[in-house]
C-alpha cells in the first residue's frame, strides 16, 4: 500500500511540469530589461518578443527596468515565479558583474538558468572627425607615443566596451583613460563635441553615424568584416591580434521553470533570429543571429564569466 501511495506521488511529481508546460502560457508573458528604451538590449528584446508573441499567441511585454549595470532587472527576474510567465534579456555586463560587484543579490549560478543567445555584436570603434587618428592602427600608435593622452568613453563603469577596452590596452600596451558615462548617448555627444578621442559601442549605435561621416570608424572588434561595415576593418587586420570583443543578448528565466518552456522559449529564438526580415534587421544592426539551447548559453556564460573576470583583476576594475 505505501510503495503504491509512493509510486503515484512521484508520477504526479514528475508528470507536474509537463501538465504546466501544456497549459502554458496561460496569461502575458513579461520580459524584463536592465536598460532603458532604444538601446541595443531594448531593440533586440523588442525585435525578438514581438515574433515570440505571434508564435506562442500571447501577449509579450517588454519591461524596461535600468539599473546598477543591469542587476536591476535580473534580481527582479530571480525573485519572479518560476512559471514560464518571466524572462529577462541580459548582455555581456551581466557575466562582468559576477567578479565587478563583490556581492550580488542573487546567486547567477543557482537563481537563473539560460535559455537562448539571441546574438552577438561586436565591437565598433569611432573617433572625432578631427581627432589625431584615422584608423585602429594609427590609434594603438598614437597610444603608444602619447601615453595617457587618449580618452575613451563608454556607457558606464564595467560595461562591454569598459572592459573590451581594458583588453584592447592591454594587448596593445597602451595606456588610455576611460571617462564612464551614464549611457552611450551622452558619451557619443561628447565624442562629436571633441571631449573624448575615442568611443566604442555595439556596432548598431555606430552603423548611422559613422556612414553619414559625422565620425570616423576605426575598426570591428571581431575575427572578420561586418555585413553592414563591408569595407571597415577588423582590428585583426589592423595588426592586433586576438583582439576580439563583442556585446551579445541572450534571454534568461528563473531557476526552477520547466525544462519544458526553457526548451520551447529557446527553440522558438532559434527559429525567430533566422526568419528572413529578422535576420535582416540584425545584420543591418551588425548583430550575428545565434540562437541556442539553454545548456549552450549556460556554457557561453560560463565562458564569459571566466574571460572578463581575467580583464577586470588583471585591469583591477573597479567601479569607483
């Protein structure tokens, strides 16, 4: 009687997620983001939530929640129920954060699980029209000459281009100064104004500007060309080798949501980065559609993790 009791309950046990996974999803699905409108992350989560909407045929709203580099948005997901019904899209600050911040209000490693990288971006860098240097070769010569006479501007303190950059000196051996800002907007308007010598951002904040020649592109940060810079440069090309750093967006969900939706949700990116108008539309952002499976993107992070906590003891980051 009791190995009878025990039986059924493990049944019902494991049987739990698949009903939930077949009732799902049962209400609008939100997808949180830790940075405000009308950036990289904001544009690819929304790029991406609308199609996933359409094909699971619910609501799905983006909710922008900036902050603190993005822990906002992601201690919001991991206190979120673990029903399918909150996602949240991350980038490359969120594997930074782990060795950046010396605590974090939840454990990356047990309160979230990956679902899909959506895709990557390299790194674009810009310089004034009327700056000392034309080209990312001319850049890490003029480094070298001028120690500590570059200043570069990022979208913060420990964002990607914080710590590309950091790596970029590092295999230059050349010594810039970074002024952070509070976001790429207000970076890019000193660039132009001639405050700052150099900027980096994802190659969709760049792509505009840099065609319409009211910057000079230097250079992608990437193992070969752009589809939509064909004629820049990779830093590789330029004479430095290995530099390659990018931004990426990749979607996340609590511990503890069924297997079931994880794997559904990523098969459905997958599916969506590669439809044709989508695929256009990254690749005209200077985005590589990706699309993986959640053990995939837990690897990537992993990998993240490792690499840019080297950057930022090696550098010693901090984020004062």
């Amino acid at each position: 009687m009791q190995r009878r009791h025990f039986t059924a309950a493990l049944a019902a046990t494991v049987a739990a997620p698949f009903a939930e996974a077949q009732t799902w999803p049962a209400r609008p699905i939100k997808v949180l983001v830790g940075y405000p409108p009308g950036g990289f992350t904001d544009i690819t989560a929304r790029l991406v939530c609308e199609k996933l909407g359409q094909r699971l045929g619910q609501t799905v709203i983006v909710d922008n929640k900036p902050g603190a580099n993005g822990i906002v948005a992601v201690d919001t997901l991991s206190k979120a129920a673990p029903d399918g019904h909150t996602f949240a899209v991350v980038i490359a600050a969120h594997a930074a954060n782990t060795t950046l911040y010396k605590k974090l209000p939840y454990d990356p490693n047990k309160d979230l699980v990956g679902v899909s990288l959506i895709g990557q971006s390299p790194l674009v860098y810009a310089a004034n029209n009327d700056g000392p240097f034309k080209n990312a070769k001319e850049l890490v010569a003029y480094g070298k000459a001028n120690p500590g006479k570059i200043s570069y501007g990022s979208s913060g303190n420990g964002s990607a281009v914080h710590l590309s950059t950091e790596l970029l000196k590092s295999l230059t051996g050349t010594h810039m100064v970074h002024i952070p800002y509070r976001g790429s907007a207000a970076a890019f308007t000193d660039l132009l104004g001639g405050q700052i010598h150099l900027f980096g951002d994802a190659a969709q904040g760049l792509i505009a500007p840099g065609k319409a020649g009211k910057v000079r592109l230097l250079g992608v940060a990437s193992d070969k060309r752009l589809a939509a810079l064909p004629d820049l440069p990779t830093f590789i090309e330029q004479g430095v080798k290995g530099y390659v750093a990018s931004t990426w967006a990749g979607m996340l969900a609590p511990a503890g949501t069924p297997a079931a939706i994880v794997k559904r949700v990523a098969d459905e990116i997958a599916a969506i980065v590669q439809m044709p108008d989508v695929k256009a539309r990254l690749d005209a952002m200077g985005t590589i559609p990706v699309g993986s499976s959640p053990a995939e993107f837990d690897r990537f992070i992993a990998q993240e993790t490792a690499k840019w906590g080297k950057v930022i003891r090696d550098g010693k980051v901090t984020l004062d």
